[in-house]
C-alpha cells in the first residue's frame, strides 16, 4: 500500500459564489452543499469525482472570526479568478508521511465539521512546499469521508498535470510514497495545476 493517495482538489476564490459559479460553468453540473471551517474561518462546497475524491471550491468567509493563525493553501495570499491551487493526499500513517515530506510541510492541526473529523497538515506561512504543488497531508479519524455523502455526477479525475521549476526533485519526493499512473510532473516555468476531468458533457480542464 501506498503512504498517500490523492483525497481531494482545492478550488480557491475570493469568494464562494464566484468559485462555484466557475467550477457548475465548466463542468456543468451542481455542487453539493459543504459547510464553515470555524477554525480557519472559510467554507466550501464540493463535488464527487468518485469513490475516495472530491473536489472543493473553497473561500474565506466573510461572516466568520479571524481564525488566530494563518490559513490553509496560503488563503490570507490568495487574489485573482478562481483557480485550481492545491492537492490534497490523505495517508493511513500520519508520522511517517511527515517524516518524508519536504522541509516547510507544516504542522498538525486537529480539524472537524459536524460529524467529519480529521487531521490537517499546514504551514506555518500557510504555502506547502514546492510553492504549494507538494499535496496537502490529512488523516481521517473514522470511516466517515465527504466523498461518501455526495451526489454522483458522473465527474471523474482523469489527470492531474503539476508543473515546477523543480520538477525533477518533486517527482523524486513523490513517486516512492503515490500511485503515479494518473499523475504528471514536469518542469514548468512556475508551479501550475491542471487536472482533467470527465464529466456527462465530455472532459474539460480545470486550472
């Protein structure tokens, strides 16, 4: 078995409305109501892509407190359309996958919304290594699991293209611990995201 296995995609937006409204535009299809990470002070919705994977459209939330800490997926930085900008591996050994991430992949921090409970890795400046194309780390405490409650659309993950500038080093710290058979890294002029999705209307890219 595998350390990571890719767990879900993090569509960032200045707003959850705007980000929704990009993510239904392209592939067509409703996104399922998410709910308020207190903690951080964002919220989301979200979307199957089959059993084990979701995908996140995710914003700071303007009703909520200021959480006390930085962010999750360097949010407190974050400006422009709505865009892919994170990957997230859940890993059923917690320590060890800290032990062989890269230098600056965070901390652990005990997270829950309602009935979900989970630990997330995050940075202290809120940027995951690799200018943030290294995946978040989460651990699910339990069985219980967002992709498990979700409508299916019929959306399916295809690809997901990472570009870096140092590529080489990152699918070096990538291939030992992941299934790469739907995964590409190559060297890019800065990091970039793309995955593809299919879904009832053909596949489309989601950047």
């Amino acid at each position: 078995m595998y350390l990571l296995q890719p767990d879900h995609l993090a569509i960032c937006a200045e707003t959850l409305a705007e980000g929704v409204a990009m993510v239904e535009d392209l592939l067509g299809v409703a996104l399922a109501p998410g709910g308020d990470h207190v903690f951080m002070g964002t919220h989301n919705r979200l979307l199957s892509l089959g059993p084990g994977l979701y995908l996140e459209v995710i914003a700071i939330n303007p009703d909520a407190a200021l959480p006390g800490r930085v962010r999750w997926f360097d949010m407190d930085r974050f400006s422009g359309p709505p865009r892919l900008t994170n990957w997230i591996c859940r890993t059923h050994d917690l320590p060890r996958a800290l032990t062989v991430a890269p230098d600056g992949i965070g901390r652990v921090i005990p997270a829950a919304r309602v009935d979900l409970r989970w630990q997330m890795v995050v940075p202290d400046d809120g940027c995951l290594p690799f200018d943030g194309a290294y995946p978040a780390l989460i651990a699910w405490e339990g069985s219980a699991h967002p992709s498990d409650r979700l409508p299916d659309q019929g959306c399916r993950l295809k690809r997901l293209d990472i570009g870096h500038p140092d590529a080489a080093a990152l699918r070096k710290h990538l291939q030992p611990q992941l299934d790469m058979a739907t995964i590409d890294v190559r060297k890019h002029s800065q990091k970039r995201l793309v995955a593809t999705i299919e879904t009832p209307s053909g596949p489309r890219l989601l950047q």
